[in-house]
C-alpha cells in the first residue's frame, strides 16, 4: 500500500497526541485522586455518587441533631435527679415531723425548711437550657411553666407538647417532657384512692393509706366511714347514698374491707368522727409540698397529734407518689438517652459503609493508576522515538 | 536523421512535462487536499516505412490527477459526522462539568439548605439557626439562578454559533459557486482536458462545508457541482449559490432558527439540518440543553411547591400561620408570531409531582362538527393529552382539563382563531424565577400551629396525639374543639366545630379531624375525659413543621412520586453525563473511521516523497538519455557531412 508522506507524518503526531491526552487523563485522575472526574466518566456511578454523598452529609447532620438531644436529655437528666433526692430529702423530714416528741417550733422549723425545699423544687422545674429556653414548659418554651397564683396555688403555663427530633432516617426521639407530665400529673393518696379525717374529728384515730386488695371490685365512688360509737362504724357510699356496712365492731388496727379495698383505723376515735374514702384525682407535687408545710406549721393543740399524723401519712404517700413519677420520666429519658446512643453507633456504622461505597464508586486505586501511568508515559515516549527516526528517512537524502 | 531528432525532441518534451509535475507534485506535498499528478504518455503515431510502421517517438496524452471520487465523498461524510459529534460533546461537556462540579452544582447547596433545616428543628427558638436556614435559602436559589444562567450562556452562545456558522456556510457556497465557473470555463477553453487543481480547491472548498454540515453533491455534466443540505435545499446550483440565514423562532424571539434564503422567502430548516457544526449545535440545544433547563426547573418548581405547601401549615415565631417560603415566577407561554386571533394563554401549576420536564402546544385545531377544537400537545412524546370541544361559536375564554399538574386557559378581547398555537414551558424559568420570600428569621413556620392537650381531670389512660394540620386555609383551623367522653365512653362529643358532630363513636387509634387538622385519641377513657386541640399560642419551642420540613428532603415528592429532590437532580447529572459519555464514545469512534478514510484517500492520492524522488531520477535519466539521441543524431549527420565531404 501507498502511504503519503504528509500521512506518516500526521499518524507519528497523531499517535503521540494521542498517547498525551490518555497521559494527562491519568495524571488529572492521580491529581484529583477520583476516578470519575465528571459524570461523562461514568454517569451511572455518578448519579449514585450524588445519592451517596447526600447520605453521607445527612447522617452527619443526624450526628449533630443527636449531640444536641444528649445535651438535652442530659440537662432534663439532671433537673429529674435533683427534683428526685430533693423529694428523698423532703420525705426523712416529714418522716422525722411525725414524732410526737418534737414541739410545735420544731415543726415549725421542719416546715420552714421544707417551704425553702418547695421553693428550690420550684426553680428545677422552671429550669432553662443554655438558649434560655424553658425545659419543662411544652412548646411554650419562652414562658415560665411554673408560677403561684395570688391565692397561693400552683398553675402550669406550659403546655402538653413535647419535642422530637431526627436522629436517623426514619428515627425521631423526644427530647423533652411537659411539666404536666413531670411534676402535675401525679395521682395523690396511694394512687386510686385517698384516705383523709374529717377537719373537725375530736378522737385521736389515725387512718392508714389503704390498698386495693381486689381491683375488680373497686369502684371510683366516694365513701365515707363514720363513727356511730366509740366501737361501731358504719360504711356509707356518697356516690349512691347508700349504707353499705352498719354497725361494724370496730377495734384498732383491724383492718376494715368495702369495695374491694382495706384500710385501718388506729387509736380511739371519738363517737360522731368520719374518716372520707375517695377517688385518686392528679396532685402537683408543689401542693403536695405545700400541704405538707401547713399541715407542720400548724400548731398541735389538745395533746393528741392525730390529725397531724393523718396528715403527714396522706404527705408522705404523695412525696411517693410524686417521687415514683419522676422516677417514671427519669427512667424514660434514661432509655432514650441509650436508644440515642445506639443510633449514634448505628449512624457510624451506616456512614463508614456508606462513605466506603462512594469511595469505591468514585475514587481511583492509586497502584493501578499509577502503573498505568507508567505504562503510558513508556508509551508516549515511544510514539515520540518512533517519530523522529521515521522522520529521518527519505530518500533524498541519499540523492 | 530528421526522424530521429524528432523522436529525441518529443522524449525531451515528454520528460520535461514529467519532471515538472514531479516537481509539481514535491512542492504540493504538504498542501491539503491535493492530489497527485500524473503525466500520461503515450506514443506518437507511426510512420509507414514500406517495411513496416516506424515509431515516431513519445507524446503527452494528458496530466491526470490521481483521485477516487468515492474516497472523497467517504471523507465528506465522516467529517460531517465528526464535526457533529465534536461540537455536541464540546457543548455538553461544558454542562456535564457544571452540574457535576462539587463547587458549583446544586448537590452542595440542597444538602446545606436541609441541614441548616435541621438546625432549626433542632432548636426552633433559636434566631442564629433560623438565619443560617435563610442564608442557605438563598445559596440554594442562588445556585438554581446561576446554573441557569450558565445554560442561558450557551443558549446565547448556540445563537451566535448559528449566525457566525451561516456566514461562513454562505462564502464557502459562494467559493464553491465562483470555482464551478473557473471549471467550466477551463473545460470548455481546455478542450475538456481537466483543471486538476481547480478541481482540487474545489474539494477543499466542499470539504470545509462539509465541517459546518452535512451535504450531497450531484456533478454535472459541464464539470459544476451543485451542493445541497437538509432535505435538498441547493445551496449552489452550477455558477449561483443561495444563502443560509438565521430568523427568530415562532414562538420564542430570543431562539435563532437557521433558515434557508431563496430570493424573496425564507424557510427555517432548522429541524432537517444534520452534520457538522451546525447539526451539532442544532443537536446540543434540542437534546441535552432544552431537557437540562427543564429539568432544572421541574426541580426549582418542585421544591418551592412542595417546600411552600408544608410551609403554609406551619406556625412562625410571631404566631401566624406560616407563608409562602420561596418564590417562583410565572409559566413561561410563548404565543406563534403568526398568530391572528387575540388570546392571551395562561398556565399555572397545579400539582408539582404530576409535572413533566416536557413543553407543550395549545392550539386551535380546525372546527368540526358545529364544535371548536382545542389540544393540548406534550411535545415530549407528541401526545394529545386533553382536548376542549365546545359548541361554536368559540367563546373568548376557555380551559382545557388540567394534565400533567397544569391547568391551561385563555381569554382576551377576540377568540383564539383557528389555527393559533402557544408554546408552553411550564418548567423552562423553574430555576431562572426561584427566590426567597421571607426575609424575616422569625417567619420561619417551624411549629405547627394547633396543640392538643388532655385535662388533667382525666381519670382513664387515653392520650391524644399532638395532631396534624391537613388545611391550614380552613378558617376555623384555629378553633378550640373539645373532645368529651360520654358515659359510657363508648362515644365522644365534640365542641367549637360548626355544627357541632351529634355523638361519635370512639375507635381507639382512629383518625379524628375537624376544621382542617387531625388528631388520634388511643387508648381506654372514662367517661367524662376531656380533650382539648387549640391554637398553639406562644409555642416557640415547637419544632413540629421544621421537622416535617426537613424530612421532605428525603422524601419521594417529585416525577409522579418517584423521585426526592436529590433523585432527580442525580437523573438531570446522569441524563448530561450519559449523552456526554455517548457523544465522547461516538466522537472517538467516529475520529478513527475518519482517520481509516483519510488514510485511505492518501494512500490513493497523497503524495509521496521517496516515490517522487525515485520519479526524479527515472526522468532525469531519461531526459538525459533523450538528450543523447540527440546528440546521437548530430554524430549520425556529422559522419555523413564528412564522408561526403572533398
């Protein structure tokens, strides 16, 4: 075959252009350090690339939302655990008001101390983050939760919400609890009903708390134990008007059984004293608190302390059942706090494999590039050997 | 004697012509295009001798040139094809580049915009992670714009390609015309021998077009050749050549169409012209920009209708329901410049996930029937996708049916006369007209705007969900509804909802809505518990829509609900890359099937120097030796003179 002169010439540049652009291919790959350095590379790969990479800068995103709900959780963590040993506190004081040996300025001091106690309890419940946000207050974050009224009650001006966030793909955790969860809505007396002397008793009969001893018998009725003599009761139900035990023998710390509950009644009471039976309603804790106070500050006149007794009895079993309820919140913010944790493990885990796929889709095994490298740079040098002494051969030369 | 001097001047000529087209031939060797030249010899008629026919030495029949015409049309069609490819993948690499660069494609800005999203529901009361959210918003947008901005620049640069190509196109037609006379002019003075370098320069001429676009040639019998592109317009007949021009579209004045010129009318022939440059530019702008700009688009219109409808239910710091969050400007309706009646179109969008990256035609068919004849055309796929029929005579208004999440109407002073059409780009500006609307950190809507709570009365054990708003334009969304369990709590009364429900029966877990929210009640009430859903007044803590809002990041609300933000974005990336990566292969393809015919035509025609060298002593040597017959002749009447001589 002819081969023109212009050609041999055009197919040594050509080969040598060639084999330089392959080189530069390979040195911008080595330089970027990825293999596909544009979409056209591999367009496939690519496009999941894209997916990868959202993936990857979303689950660092989620690490970030989980570092701000351990914070949270943590500052919640903290105020529950100071609410819980403050409670702690509270009840060995009224457990140590209940001695008949102290004298009405001791209690008065108790109380006093506990009044210091309620309000300390109060400023952990208005506890605020580090934006100054309100922990406790649902939604209402810039809003106070807590507050005493003119009249000395407790209101709650937050409100039920409580706050997720994203801490995975599909995975949302609360990181708060409202007041009303927290330190309102708490069922008083031992939890479905309350024990409690009538205001105006004159004998020294002390009820106990009580239990249920068949719930399927129990019905949420108000009831009423009067005292026909200094030895009979009678059982009335408030709620029906009717007299459901007449005339029972009553002897002290016996255990009295209606409506599928069991109560006692120690000391003597006096003929026409009443002791009420009613339906647990939701106690705050601060009233609760609040009660307790009074009930100490208020002086023991005519020798017997029954009904301070009876009321620091009914105290102590709402500090308990205040106390299980934070213990409640606490234990959830604690499951929360490890069911974070985990996810925090399983985002690692998802962002290392994640970022180890788009590793494999996008960045360039140096070994291979760089021998290839090699190999083309061998050749371009060849192409260029090749040119000049082809170049060099015509046969004017021997003319 | 006489006979041979003859004989030795005729091979001296002969030689002569030989050695000055060797010559001829070296000093060509490096000119394109050029093919070799060969002188045909031949002899001179004999003498008759009474003994026999005596030859009468050597004649030039003719200087050839050393040509396959099939070779040459060969080259013609793949540089056509090259040159198509060559431009189509420089086009849509510059695209392919800019979409993929970590820098300046949208990947970055969306992934940002969602996390400083996050931020916020992170901690919603926070004035810093709002700011950060509107600063992203309006990286996002400003992303959107420039991206568009930067397709809107190859637009521009297609136009102008356009016109600078049809000029040229233009004076190589006239070249091509001007040499066609040279040739037939040569023929004709030359006896019919041929012109080899005219006709030479001439290829050249064609070829060069040939990089512009593509064209068939028919030789004519007086030498001409007429050259035509598209579906055979002639842009040179023998010695006259015609113009290409470029003419705005129909429907969009800033689109330069190429349009053929014959005397007085113009025809766009945009459509038919392929090959070269031009039919690679043609090819970018109707395959990779078109669908890149739309489908950019679609993602901006997407995200602001999504984005702006979770938005709207939402509650923002100041306590108002949320507004809309982006901006977006108008469909983009383009009415035919030919058209006569007096509507004007309009179209908006009506459901962002039902969109299509397509275009579409409205136009007034002809009547039939005693009814007017409305389409709506997808250009896409070139379906009829709704049709309006109504009685004549056509009203000045009109609608036909919403499809593919676009609602069309017209109105105006006249109807819409038959035979108007509109182009309507529904996704074209998507991302030129994306903006924030909200410059205020505290509009951000992150809470959502109802609470629901349960009395602290209650003595059963249900709980209320905290509710979803489903229609935040329902006026009495704000109400405050109670919800209170009759006895037995069997069944539920509902107050603050007009008219109040008689006694609903309660299914724990079901789902309650009244004005525009829902909410679940789950588990055992008693009778007696109350509910209560109300205005979220002062919840500044909520982050409930901020949620909501950066979970659409990741959910499919686009392409008929089959694709998030980030999904069609990768398909817009994949889509340029894979015509890129197709366009590079076929370049590369098409590059050394050029080469192989090229090769191919020069090894027929090129010239080679150790050939022409080893001419240049062949003929020397026969020049010389032609000389000596001369010189041999001399010797020969010499020898006579002397014998004769006294």
């Amino acid at each position: 075959m002819r081969i023109s002169s212009t050609q041999i010439n055009q197919q040594g540049i050509n080969a040598i252009l060639d084999q330089q652009a392959q080189l530069s291919k390979t040195q911008l790959q080595l330089s970027t350090g990825r293999r596909v350095v544009t979409p056209a590379d591999d367009p496939a790969a690519s496009a999941r690339a894209l997916g990868l990479t959202q993936a990857v800068t979303g689950t660092q995103q989620y690490q970030t939302n989980i570092d701000v709900a351990q914070g949270r959780l943590g500052l919640e963590e903290g105020a529950l655990s100071g609410a819980g040993s403050l409670l702690q506190d509270v009840r060995v004081l009224a457990l140590q008001a209940n001695n008949a040996a102290l004298s009405n300025g001791d209690r008065v001091a108790i109380a006093n101390e506990i009044r210091q106690r309620l309000d300390e309890l109060l400023a952990l419940a208005n506890s605020r983050d580090a934006g100054g946000e309100y922990l406790f207050a649902g939604y209402k974050g810039q809003t106070q939760p807590f507050s005493q009224n003119s009249s000395g009650g407790f209101i709650y001006n937050g409100d039920q919400g409580q706050r997720y966030l994203q801490i995975g793909p599909t995975r949302q955790i609360a990181v708060s609890d409202s007041g009303t969860d927290v330190f309102q809505a708490i069922r008083n007396g031992n939890g479905t009903f309350t024990t409690k002397d009538n205001a105006v008793n004159t004998g020294s009969g002390i009820i106990n708390t009580g239990t249920v001893v068949n719930p399927a018998a129990y019905q949420a009725h108000n009831f009423t134990i009067t005292f026909t003599s200094a030895t009979t009761f009678d059982v009335v139900n408030n709620t029906t008007a009717t007299t459901i035990l007449s005339a029972q023998p009553y002897t002290s710390g016996a255990a009295i059984s209606f409506n599928g509950i069991q109560t006692a009644i120690t000391g003597t009471p006096a003929t026409g004293d009443s002791f009420a039976v009613t339906p647990s309603a939701n106690q705050d804790v601060f009233t609760t608190l609040q009660n307790l106070a009074n009930a100490l500050a208020a002086p023991v006149t005519g020798g017997s302390t029954a009904k301070l007794n009876n009321a620091v009895n009914r105290s102590l079993v709402d500090i308990d059942q205040a106390l299980g309820n934070i213990l409640d919140v606490r234990a959830r913010v604690g499951a929360r706090l490890n069911a974070v944790e985990s996810q925090k493990n399983i985002n690692e885990d998802f962002a290392l494999l994640t970022a180890t796929s788009l590793s494999k889709l996008q960045d360039l095994d140096y070994s291979e590039a760089a021998s290839r490298l090699n190999l083309q740079r061998t050749a371009l040098e060849a192409a260029q050997l090749a040119f000049v002494k082809v170049q060099g051969l015509s046969l004017f030369n021997f003319l | 004697m006489a006979d041979l001097l003859n004989i030795g001047v005729s091979g001296l000529l002969a030689f002569q012509r030989n050695l000055a087209t060797t010559s001829h031939n070296i000093s060509n060797v490096n000119t394109p295009g050029y093919s070799r030249q060969r002188v045909e010899l031949g002899t001179r008629p004999p003498q008759f001798a009474g003994a026999g026919y005596l030859g009468n030495g050597v004649q030039v029949s003719s200087v050839q040139r050393v040509y396959d015409s099939f070779l040459t049309s060969q080259i013609r069609t793949s540089t056509s094809t090259n040159g198509q490819l060559q431009s189509l993948y420089s086009y849509a690499s510059q695209v392919d580049n800019l979409l993929a660069d970590s820098q300046s494609g949208l990947s970055p800005a969306l992934q940002d915009f969602f996390g400083a999203g996050q931020g916020v529901a992170d901690d919603p009361a926070s004035m810093p992670a709002r700011q950060v959210l509107l600063s992203n918003a309006a990286g996002l947008t400003d992303r959107f714009q420039y991206l568009n901005q930067r397709l809107g620049d190859l637009r521009n640069g297609i136009n102008t390609q356009l016109q600078t190509t049809s000029t040229e196109i233009n004076s190589l037609a006239q070249g091509i015309a001007k040499i066609n006379k040279d040739i037939v002019d040569a023929l004709g003075s030359g006896g019919g021998a041929a012109p080899n370098d005219l006709l030479d320069k001439r290829d050249i001429l064609i070829a060069q077009l040939a990089e512009r676009v593509a064209v068939t040639t028919i030789p004519q019998d007086d030498g001409a050749v007429n050259v035509f592109i598209g579906n055979g317009q002639s842009l040179v007949v023998g010695t006259a050549s015609n113009t290409l021009v470029t003419a705005p579209n129909a429907f969009d004045p800033a689109r330069l169409e190429v349009a053929f010129k014959t005397g007085t009318t113009t025809v766009i022939i945009s459509d038919s012209l392929t090959g070269g440059t031009l039919g690679g530019a043609l090819q970018f702008r109707n395959q990779v920009l078109d669908s890149a700009q739309n489908s950019l688009g679609q993602l901006a219109t997407g995200l602001v209708n999504t984005f702006n409808a979770q938005h709207l239910e939402g509650q923002d710091l100041n306590g108002a329901l949320g507004a809309a969050f982006f901006t977006a400007g108008a469909v983009q309706v383009l009415a035919r410049s030919s058209n006569t009646g007096g509507a004007t179109v309009t179209a908006t969008i009506t459901d962002a996930n039902a969109l299509t990256v397509s275009d579409y035609r409205l136009q007034r068919n002809a009547d039939s029937g005693g009814n007017a004849n409305y389409t709506l055309t997808r250009l896409s796929d070139n379906t009829v996708v709704a049709t309006y029929t109504p009685v004549l005579p056509a009203a000045l208004t009109g609608t036909v049916p919403a499809v593919d999440g676009l609602a069309v109407s017209w109105t105006g002073a006249t109807a819409m006369a038959v035979g108007d059409s509109f182009l309507i780009q529904p996704t074209r500006n998507g991302a030129r007209d994306i903006g924030v609307a909200i410059s205020d950190p505290r509009k951000i809507a992150a809470a959502a705007p109802i609470r629901t709570s349960k009395s602290l009365n209650n003595l059963g054990s249900a709980t209320i969900s905290a509710g979803e708003v489903l229609n935040s334009a329902d006026a009495a969304l704000l109400n405050t509804v109670t919800i209170t369990f009759n006895n037995p709590p069997t069944t539920f009364a509902v107050t603050g909802v007009a008219p109040n429900p008689s006694p609903v029966t309660y299914t724990s877990g079901t789902n309650i809505a009244y004005n525009g929210w829902q909410i679940q009640v789950t588990g055992t009430p008693q009778a007696g518990d109350t509910f209560t859903i109300q205005q979220n007044t002062n919840g500044v803590s909520d982050n409930r829509n901020a949620l909501l809002l950066s979970g659409l990041q990741t959910q499919l609300t686009l392409a008929g609900s089959s694709a998030s933000y980030q999904d069609l974005y990768g398909q817009v990336v994949a889509q340029v890359g894979s015509t890129t990566h197709q366009a590079d292969i076929s370049r590369q393809a098409q590059e050394s099937l050029l080469g192989q015919v090229t090769a191919a035509r020069d090894a027929v025609s090129g010239v080679n120097l150790d050939e022409e060298a080893a001419d240049l002593v062949r003929f020397q040597q026969a020049y010389q030796a032609a000389a000596q017959v001369i010189s041999s002749s001399n010797s020969l009447f010499d020898a006579l003179l002397n014998a004769v001589r006294r």
